[in-house]
C-alpha cells in the first residue's frame, strides 16, 4: 500500500519532492522518484510484500517482447501474484524480485490492458512507456485504491497533467485550491453518497479516476497539441461475469463458502504481521474465523479450493502470514453503540487476545481540522473511532487488516426494511403491511438519512410497482446493456454497491486507515465471490427472517453460534449525539460543540447552509432538551463543510 504522484511534463524536482511529501502517511517506509524529459513519477511506500530494497519504486522493467523500458508506481495488492508469476515463468519471464509489482509489469508486457481482467487485488497504477511515450493508467473494479487527475497551467502558463493517491499532492499544481462549484449540492446529508461513483470531488479542477477503467494519455504526439482530457475505457462491469445456470441455496452455500475461504486465504498473504478491526458483527467476525480456520487447517489442502486456481501451494503457504491473531475492538461504554460483548464472544471462541479501545474523542478532537485536510472529503458520521482504531493496530505492530466491508452492500445488509418488505412478498393484498412499515421506519431513529435516502427510493419503486403495475422512473446511474438481467433487488443493491453508498466507504476507509500507514484487504469484495452473489436470486440473501442468511449457513461451522445467528445490527459508528451531551470533565465536546457554533468564523461561513439552525440545535443537545435521537448524524454533516473549508489551509502551496 502506497501513495503514487506523477506529472507530465517533468516538474521541477523540489517543488515534485514537496508534492510528494504529502503523501508520506500513505507509505511512511520509504520513498523514490524517477524523473526523464518527458515525466516525473513519485512513491511513498509502505512495505508488505518482498520488503527488500529490491522492490522499491519507481520500479524499472525492460520488455521481454523486444519493446522498451517501462517504470511503474503502484499502489495497492495484487493477491493472485504467485499465480500470474508461475504463468509469466512458463512463457519465459525471468524475475528478480519477490513482488507483486514486477509481475504488473511483467502482465502488462505480456498482455497489455488485458492483463488487468486478470488481476485479483486492489490497485492505482500508473505505467510509463519510454519507448512510445505514453502513460497508462488504472483503477481497480471496485474502486477500493484512489486515484486523482488534473489538467493545468505552471507559472509558465504550460500545460501539465497530474495524477495522484490524493487531491492533497495536486493542490500545489493548481493556481488556487477552492471549492466544487456545486460544493453546497454535493455535500448535502441527502446526496452525501452521490458523487463518489462519479468524476466529480469536492475541488474545482480535479477529477476522480472511474473505478473498472483504464487511460492512455500521449502528450507527445507530432500530429496534436497536448490533450487536455483522459479518454477512459472499462475494462469490467460485474453484469459481464453473472452465472449460469443457477445453482441450487445448498450448492450456493458450499460454493460461497469455498469462495470466501479462498479469497480470505490468498489476502493473507503478507511479509508482515496482519490483524482485523473486529466489531462484533457477522462481517468482520466471519473474516477474523475464517482466517484462524485457515491457519488451523495447516497445509492440508482442500481439492475444492485448489481447484479455484492453479496454484504452486508450497509457495502460497510460504506467502502467508502466520502472524494474524491479532484483533482491535472499539468500545463505546455507556452508549448504544457498544458490540464489545460480541468481539469477546469471537476472542474467546478463537482462544485469541484482543486489543480493545476505548473510545475518548477529547484524544484526537483537537486534530479535527488536521484529519479533514488528509482525508479531503465530508462524512456521514464522525471519523475518530475509525482513526483509533487504525492507530492502536499501527501501534501495535501490524500493517495489514483483513476486515468486513462490502458484505453488507452485497447482501442488502442495511436491510431491516428489506427484510420485512420482503417477508410481505409485496403482494397488493399487503399493501398495508407496506404502508405500516414505512410508517414505523420513519418514527425509529435513524442515524443515517443518507442511507435512508437510498433506502427510499427502492422502497418508493418497489411499493408502486408492485400495487399498481406502474414502474416509476427515478435518475438512473446504470448503462450496461446487461442491467435488465438482475432481479429487481439485485438491480437496487447493484447501485448501492457500484454508485452509491460502497465507494463512498471504500474512500472512507482507505483514508481512516492510511493516515497510520495501515492496509485494510477486504475478502468480501473478491471480484469472483462478488459475481457469485449478484447472480444469486434475492431470496438467497435474506431468507427465513435473516439478512445475509448465505454469510451465516457459509460460516456457521467455524463461528460462535450467538454472533452468527444474531439478529441485531448496531454497525462501526459514532456516538456523536452522546458526545455533544457531555462536557469535557465526562470525555464530552459540549464545550468545543459550543464555541465552534458561537464563533463569528462559523455563523459567517458561506458554505453551511443555516449556521444560525444549526448553532440553536447544538445549543438544544448540549442542554439535554432535544428529543430526536437521530439528530446526531445530521448535526455532524451542518458542521463538514465548516472543517472541511478551515481544513484548506493546511494545502501545501509551492513557494
């Protein structure tokens, strides 16, 4: 895991280095540039895989197909490495490293852009071609490794294109760092997860890389001048890869399991120690025991899981870590987000020790405006119990985490309402029961309006459909021709989990984790259990009044029966509202909540939209006399735009 920086033209090297030097969180191991008359490539490295010098980038490769020299940054794990490296030896590849990095080259020398299909893994990459002078660039599937690009003007008034991890190493490129012309539209608590999916960010001038896609970009071309635009093509869509024929639920259980313990098994390959952020819930706890089943199982070899890849087992077993037993648990005592009980069930089963944290927000809150500069964006909730956590497992020795994330986009796992909808069939007949359901999901608290929002607008679909024939149009992101193959619950978890609400927290926890150098692998977000499960009709998925009901039968044999079957989901978030009611004697930020909407900074800054409602809100909580309790979650989204906009200050700006 890494930070990546380039630009075309070369720039100069001081201004280049101190660009890149925002990146260091990203890859605090080491670092190196490469710079020729036509680019300069940068990298933070943090080291996980071969942690020699050996595997330090830029990394040079010479064609073995009689082209030129390529150099490579590269940020991300690409886990089938050791397959695709017993591939490229059998066609004659020679290597001289132990990283994943020589094999991209070595893939993309032997396959060029189709070597990505091939790919298991997470990645950002950016690959020069000095012989035809033309960069390539590309993003992983699922959007999982960020990647930025601008096109702008040094003080010369000459065209330069940058690309990198993070907005933060372009800010310096540009004449001046300000907001989104439709800032105020994005970062509203009811679009909040809208605009990740797309090319569109918070600062004016830069573009986000589309996940699924790859660019070339030739500058230097004698025909044109310079393009000022990326033409991106993709290169996967999950509606390609759907199954068939449609296996039995029984089968579906054993091939999700087989599934699953293989893309838990290669994302333990890894030179250094690897943990799990553990929550108590069935994600991140089916991860943690998968892992200790794998290790338990030693070097037997399950013939249904090899025969998932051709693998050299010797080699893979070497790859993994044997140093896993480690698991960080975020304790919120006294508030109703506390899952601690459940992370022990899962500690004690396992017979393993736990890290677990308690969660003050008077540690790290005088850092607030530091952590919105480095992570760029607004968030739906407070990001500090997500910051300790990643901080104790960085303090605590290890570099990797194999955590839960994207299981409950996948499975519909936000789906209390789902569920009972589904329990109704959505019948005509039971409209009622339809129209009672939305009745009482309104009066529950809802800490999330954003997710409700999502939520929403697939029941509003569903529920006129399916009691009066009419399908009704709402703004499609979608434009695959495969899209009408997907069940209608399919077709709505689809844009959760490609638009919406998972890349948005894909980004959040790239950010959460590498501010303390960590890396976060995600075995549920393997492309090929991913496939699975969108081909899978919706009744595999929340079945007998269970959500992710094909997760619990998978894992059940290697889990502690009271988290597998557990029925309640509370979910990694923050107490915010609870905070705001205490002061600081009792760990609270009723005193900080207080002078921040009192201030003449705030009630004059043009991007809240009512700072005068928000300041008599806060004043309300802080004073113990607001009755909703969902309000927390929508007070915390009033006040980004106020940190984020401080935050700006601390851009880096060439000298």
């Amino acid at each position: 895991m890494c930070g990546i920086l380039g630009t075309i033209p070369n720039t100069n090297k001081n201004h280049f280095a101190q660009a890149l030097d925002t990146l260091t969180h990203r890859g605090p191991d080491d670092f190196g540039v490469y710079h020729d008359e036509c680019i300069s490539l940068g990298h933070r490295r943090l080291s996980i895989i071969d942690l020699s010098h050996n595997a330090k980038q830029p990394m040079a490769y010479k064609s073995c197909r009689g082209g030129g020299q390529y150099y490579i940054v590269f940020n991300g794990e690409i886990y089938n490495f050791l397959e695709l490296r017993q591939e490229l030896i059998a066609k004659g590849y020679i290597f001289h490293t132990d990283s994943d990095t020589e094999v991209i080259l070595a893939s993309f020398d032997a396959w060029g852009e189709q070597c990505l299909n091939r790919f298991n893994g997470m990645w950002a990459l950016a690959i020069w071609d000095c012989q035809k002078r033309r960069l390539f660039l590309s993003r992983d599937r699922f959007g999982k490794k960020p990647l930025f690009y601008a096109f702008t003007k040094d003080k010369n008034n000459q065209d330069i294109f940058v690309f990198a991890s993070e907005m933060k190493a372009i800010y310096p490129y540009l004449r001046e760092v300000r907001p989104a012309s439709d800032f105020s539209t994005m970062t509203k608590i009811e679009n909040i997860f809208d605009y990740e999916g797309s090319e569109h960010t918070l600062i004016e001038g830069i573009k986000r890389f589309p996940h699924s896609h790859f660019a070339y970009y030739e500058p230097y071309t004698k025909t044109q001048t310079p393009p000022k635009t990326l033409q991106v093509k993709r290169y996967y869509s999950i509606l390609n890869h759907l199954i068939t024929p449609l296996p039995s639920y029984t089968q579906a259980v054993e091939r999700f399991r087989e599934l699953f313990l293989d893309s838990v098994k290669m994302r333990m390959r890894s030179d250094v120690a690897i943990g799990t952020a553990l929550s108590g819930g069935l994600d991140s706890s089916s991860t943690m025991c998968a892992m200790a089943y794998l290790h338990n199982q030693g070097a037997k070899s399950n013939p249904k899981e090899s025969n998932l890849r051709e693998s050299n087992l010797q080699e893979s077993n070497a790859r993994e870590s044997k140093d896993w037993q480690h698991a960080f648990i975020a304790c919120f005592k006294d508030t109703p987000l506390d899952e601690s009980k459940y992370a022990s069930q899962v500690v004690d089963f396992l017979g393993i020790k736990a890290t677990f944290l308690e969660i003050n927000p008077l540690k790290f809150w005088d850092k607030i405006e530091h952590y919105f500069y480095m992570f760029e964006d607004v968030y739906i909730t407070s990001p500090i119990p997500m910051i300790a956590t990643y901080e104790a497992v960085k303090q605590n020795g290890v570099s990797v985490t194999l955590d839960g994330h994207g299981a409950d986009e996948l499975f519909s796992g936000y789906g209390h309402i789902i569920e009972a909808l589904w329990d109704a069939r959505f019948r005509p007949k039971k409209a009622l029961d339809i129209l009672h359901t939305l009745n009482q999901t309104r009066a529950q608290p809802c800490p999330n309006k954003a997710l409700y929002k999502e939520g929403a607008k697939f029941l509003l679909k569903t529920f006129i459909k399916k009691t009066t024939g009419y399908k009704l149009k709402l703004p499609q992101t979608h434009t695959h021709r495969h899209f009408d193959t997907l069940d209608h619950f399919s077709a709505q978890l689809y844009e959760i989990f490609y638009q919406t609400i998972l890349p948005t927290l894909l980004r959040n926890y790239d950010r959460y984790s590498m501010i303390n150098g960590v890396e976060i692998r995600m075995p549920f977000m393997d492309h090929r259990l991913v496939e699975f499960v969108f081909s899978l009709p919706f009744d595999y998925k929340i079945r007998g009044g269970y959500t992710k009901r094909l997760i619990r039968d998978s894992v059940d044999s290697f889990m502690p029966k009271g988290v597998t079957w557990r029925k309640s989901k509370i979910g990694f978030n923050s107490p915010f509202m609870q905070w705001l009611e205490r002061d600081k004697a009792h760990n609270g930020l009723k005193e900080w909540a207080l002078d921040l909407v009192h201030s003449r900074d705030f009630l004059e800054c043009e991007l809240v939209e009512n700072p005068t409602k928000t300041a008599k809100q806060i004043e309300q909580i802080c004073a113990g006399a607001y009755n909703a309790n969902d309000i927390g979650g929508q007070i915390w989204c009033e006040l980004n735009p106020y940190l984020w906009q401080k935050s700006l200050k601390n851009a880096v700006k060439f000298a």
